[in-house]
C-alpha cells in the first residue's frame, strides 16, 4: 500500500495516477470514492450526501466502511495509491486498523507554502470533464476553453489567496503530528515537489522500488 502525502496543489493526483500506470495497481482517492458512492446512492453514500449537505465533514467510519470495501477488490491484490487519506493520526491510526500488516510506503511530496498559493491561485479546472490546467504550468491551447472537450475553465471559490492560507494552516497543524507518527515506524519518505512532475515520479519511483520489492519497474 502506498498513501501519498502533500498539500493542496502538491500534485498527489497527478503523481497517483502515473504510479497507478507505471505498476499497475489503482489510485483510490477517498474524494473521488465519495462523489461515485453518493451520485450511485449507494447506502453509504446516501449517508456521507446527509452529512454533505448539511456542510459538516463526513465520518471516518463512513469513509473508512467505503475504503474496506474498494480494497476488498479484485485490482487492489496487488496493491493501491492512496490519495486523500489518512489526514491526521486519528484516521492514520484506523487505517492500521483496517489493513492490519500490509506493508505501506508513505511519500510526501513537499512544496512550500507560497509555491501553493501560486499554483492553486493559477489553476483552472474544465466545468464538463474536471480536466486540470495551471496558467503558469500548463496552459490550455486555447484560453479559457478546455483542450478535450471545448468545456468552460473556471476557477474554484476556494481557489483564492485567504482561503489557501487557512487551508495550509490546517493542513499543518494535522499533518506535523501524522508525519512524526509515520517517521516512528520508519515508512516515512519525502520528495521535491517543486520539480517537474516526470522529476518528482523519478524520485518517487526510486523510493518505491527500494521498499516494495527493489526491483525495477
């Protein structure tokens, strides 16, 4: 099991889904789960959609019951990249629960605060196919208009300088203690983040290849 770390606009999705590519195992990002169980109106997702709508946070144990069963899959007896979970030591100390001794390799992908704020304040994202662009990174061929499927790129509401900074001070506060917690066991990594995204993988590869089997790939 692989849990990536980072925050805001570090690039764990995007380096997720090259992991997920490069070993042939599936990228779970708990949002992503979430969004599917509600808009399937599974029970769970019926439940997390009460508490969505209501804007409180949804249970671990809502979230947890839907990770136990994405791993209980047939793709995932390989292994899986977790995105968007564990958050703090709380959920980090039910996920141990919840795996038992699986390995995990934990890699957090590092980027400083106001390289953040640069990047999520230039992002745009396609209102039809949720395709990400960055004005300063990757720019679509044509303004304002999503290179796929000519949908409208829009910036989120909380895609702006105030909100940022209350995010990564959050961010933080949960992360410092989960990092401590993780270096305890000595499953603890971290890469550049600022880097081109084929550097930071390179350096991603090399982290997994030492701890899943120290083969390459």
């Amino acid at each position: 099991m692989i849990v990536l770390l980072g925050p805001p606009g570090s690039g764990k999705g995007t380096q997720g889904d090259i992991i997920s590519e490069k070993y042939g195992i599936p990228k779970i990002s708990t949002g992503d789960m979430l969004r599917s169980a509600v808009e399937k109106g599974t029970s769970l997702g019926n439940e997390a959609k009460e508490k969505m709508d209501r804007g409180e946070l949804v249970d671990d144990e809502i979230v947890l019951a839907m990770l136990k069963e994405r791993i209980s899959e047939t793709d995932c007896e390989n292994g899986y990249v977790l995105d968007g979970f564990p958050r703090n030591i709380v959920q980090a100390e039910k996920l141990a629960a919840l795996v038992g001794d699986i390995p995990m390799t934990i890699i957090d992908i590092l980027l400083a605060d106001d390289v953040v704020i640069q990047r999520l304040t230039s992002r745009r994202i396609c209102n039809a196919c949720d395709k990400i662009y960055n004005l300063a990174e990757r720019k679509p061929k044509q303004n304002g208009r999503c290179d796929n499927c000519q949908g409208e790129l829009i910036q989120r509401k909380d895609d702006n300088p105030e909100i940022i900074r209350e995010r990564l001070r959050i961010y933080h506060e949960e992360i410092e203690p989960l990092i401590v917690f993780y270096k305890n066991q000595s499953v603890y990594h971290h890469v550049n983040g600022e880097k081109d995204i084929q550097k930071v993988f390179a350096n991603v590869k090399n982290i997994l290849n030492r701890n899943i089997d120290g083969k390459e790939h």
